[in-house]
C-alpha cells in the first residue's frame, strides 16, 4: 500500500504555455486534495478498497468496493464538509457559525465535522424529513448542532437556510456546489490509488449533484490520466445527462425522490464545469426498480448495507457487463444511511423489476364458486399477497385489487392464459403508475 504522495508523472499532451497553465492549475488541485486527505486522519481512518469476490465471479473483472458507506457518518459526504469547514476556519479563525439545508447526509457530515471543529452549526432540515435522520443528526453534532425544521419541500427549507445564514453571518455549507467541497471529495481518489497496487482500469461513480464524481475526475486527469469512468445517475434524476445535452446545466422538472441521496434537479456549476467534457455515453440511467434488486442483493449475499444513492455504481455493473470481463473496476458506494422501515418498498419494487409481482385488478363474477374458480387456476408458485374489493360496479361483477407473488417471472404469461380461457376480464396496473398510485 503506498501512502498519500503517489510519484508524479509527465501529463501526456501538455505542452506549450497554455497546457504549462493547465498542469499548473491540475498540480495545484492534486496537492490540495493530498493535503485534504492526509489531514482527515485527524477525524477517520480510510475506508477501505476491498476487492468483492461475489460481483467479481459474477462478471469475470476485478471488482473493487470503495466503501464510503463505513465512514464514522456512513457517507462520504463527511470529506466535504470536513475540508470546507477545515479551510474557512484556517482563513478566519473567528468563523464559528455554519449552516446548511439538508435532509440526509450532509446534514450529518456537517453536523459531525462541527462538533469535531468545536464551531456551531444551524442545520435547516424540511419538516417531512424522517426522525430518524434528524435524531442521527442531532447525536452526531451533540451541542454544538442546532436543526431547525422548515418547510414542506427542500426549496423552501434552503431558502430559509440561506436568509438566515446572511442575517447571522454565517457561512453557507453548500453539499457540493463548492471547490472546497469537490476538494474534499477527491480525497477518495486519493486514497484508491494510494491504496490499490497499480492503477484501475475504470471508476464507476453515482452522480447526484455532482461533486464527488467531479472531485475524483479532477483528481484522476492529474495522476491516473488513462483510468476510464463511468456515472451513473438515478433515472428518475438524471441531472447530468440533462447539462450535456444542454451544454450547461438546467433544472430537471420533476424528480423522482427515491434514490434521495442523488435525486438532484439542477447538477452544480462548478462541478459541471469539471464534466462538462466527459462523453454522453459514459453516463448511465439506472432505474429506481433496478437500484432496489442490488441493494437486495449486496444485503443478502454480501451482507451490505446501501442506501439507493449508495448502490448506483454496483447497479451499473449489469450494464457494463460487455466491456468490463477481465478488467480491474472500482465501484463506489458513495453511503449506507438506509432506513430499515422502507425495506418493505424496496423488496417490492426489486419483485416488481423482477417481473415476481404483479398486481390486477379483476372483474370478479357475483357468483357462488367464481373466487374458487380464480384460486384453482394459480400454480404451485403463486400467492396471493393482498386481495380487496374496490367496488360491485354491476349487479353481477365486483372489481377486485390482486396482489400476485410468483418465483419465475415466467409464471404469469401461463396464468394470464388460463385466465383468459377461463373467461375472467383483468387489467395489469403493475406499471400503471397514475393507477398503482391511487389504488396500490
């Protein structure tokens, strides 16, 4: 394992005084991420790079895990914070008051980080935001963290957070829209080389706002200048993809707020302008349905906890499967901050993705024998995990909500037949999301 001052190499294709500038610029940043990093051993240890035999065998590479989901917050949204906070108090001692919006990690970083500093910190957090978040929250500032709920939706809590930080002169910690933050997360790139002997073929990052990803590929172009990347993005959130097609960034008009630890509407300005280059094709979408069977998968194989955010670059690697076979990847798994309560919803979206559950709502005859009828012609694998009556809407015929379990996504084309010989009238709302959302 090497330590945190890899030996520098000549940039190929920097020549002239415009490319002189350019190294210069990239010297500079690689120096301050390996001075971020070498001064976090104050508040953690690294994280580990761990080499995954499962993922591995399952797509004939080297399948690396750099865990970001075991820092003392359980994301890597501690560096950020930790280096921001770390050089504003280095420019002004004086500075002891930090704010932020936020209902997840970053709230946690900072919180953390301040009490490390000894400096106060006001966290503005959305009314709606889960109590288990925000007693996290809470344990890891102690006294010196005080949260202050405001607003149904998190445009109003930052609004709120940013008025009150100008009144109290305070200094806004922004989750990744900051060159100090993207600074403090390209300690992760610091540490995977440090840690790995020699040096990855490809980086697979979850992109959300955009200053990890930004921090790594800064980092990389100085001193790893061949290592591939791709980024993935929640479908329901694809912020990125959005700025390259734009050629700058813009405000997403709806997004899906599952995977909320990356659901951003708008990718950062400084970080977009690190990306803005990268190749449109090396961004991946990945559906929230999809995110949910790996984070199964990893919790049940591996024994890891992700949150939806924290399983993006795993999720992505079915996608790379082609391209990857024989070659030494690193996935990040940016957090594990996963609130076992949702659980239930994970386990069904990942049956659903599946292709394991269905749900039908069927127009049930008003006749002694039909449910016996319905129920004979389920397979040995089938279940049935919720039956309800919505409505009698004729004499004769109810609508019913089914709930269908089955082992084989196969399963269902051959009942759906015996249905339909059978003469009973259904429709499949499985991914009617207007329907399902009403009635499921």
């Amino acid at each position: 394992m090497r330590g945190f001052g890899p030996a520098r190499r000549p940039k190929a294709g920097l020549r002239g005084g415009t490319a002189r500038g350019k190294a210069a610029v990239m010297s500079d940043f690689t120096d301050t991420a390996l001075a971020a990093a070498s001064r976090m051993r104050s508040l953690f240890t690294e994280t580990p790079l761990q080499l995954n035999a499962h993922l591995s065998a399952k797509y004939g590479a080297e399948i690396w895990l750099k865990r970001e989901d075991l820092t003392p917050v359980r994301s890597y949204k501690i560096r950020g914070a930790f280096n921001a906070i770390r050089k504003v108090r280095a420019a002004n001692p004086e500075q002891d008051l930090f704010v932020c919006a936020s209902a997840g990690n970053h709230a946690q970083g900072v919180a953390y980080c301040c009490r490390h500093f000894g400096v106060r910190a006001v966290i503005f957090m959305p009314v709606t935001t889960p109590q288990q978040k925000i007693e996290k929250t809470r344990i890891f500032g102690g006294d010196s963290v005080e949260i202050r709920l405001v607003g149904d939706y998190f445009d109003d809590t930052l609004a709120s957070a940013q008025a009150f930080c100008k009144e109290a002169s305070g200094h806004f910690l922004a989750p990744f829209d900051d060159p100090d933050v993207i600074e403090g997360q390209a300690s992760v790139a610091v540490e995977i080389l440090a840690q790995m002997q020699g040096v990855p073929d490809m980086i697979v990052l979850p992109v959300g706002g955009g200053g990890l990803a930004s921090g790594v590929v800064r980092y990389m172009a100085a001193e790893a200048p061949d290592v591939a990347f791709r980024f993935v993005e929640p479908a329901g959130g694809a912020s990125l993809a959005a700025a390259l097609a734009a050629g700058e960034p813009v405000s997403l008009p709806q997004v899906d707020s599952f995977v909320d630890g990356a659901a951003v509407a708008r990718i950062g300005a400084r970080p977009f302008g690190i990306l803005k280059d990268v190749d449109p094709a090396t961004v991946l979408q990945a559906p929230e349905d999809r995110i949910c069977t790996t984070m199964l998968d990893m919790l049940n194989v591996e024994g890891i906890v992700l949150e939806p955010a924290g399983a993006l670059a795993v999720d992505a690697l079915g996608e790379l499967a082609g391209e990857i076979t024989g070659k030494r990847i690193v996935c990040v798994t940016s957090g594990g901050n996963f609130d076992f309560e949702r659980l239930p919803e994970v386990k069904e979206r990942a049956q659903k993705f599946r292709g394991l559950k269905k749900y039908l709502i069927l127009r049930m005859p008003q006749r002694p024998g039909a449910l016996k009828d319905f129920l004979g012609m389920l397979g040995p694998e089938d279940d049935i995990a919720r039956f309800e009556y919505l409505k009698k809407s004729a004499r004769n015929f109810g609508s019913v909500l089914i709930g269908l379990e089955t082992t084989d996504a196969a399963n269902f084309p051959a009942l759906f037949s015996r249905m339909d010989a059978a003469g009973f009238t259904f429709r499949d709302i499985t991914n009617d999301e207007t329907l399902s959302a009403l009635v499921v």
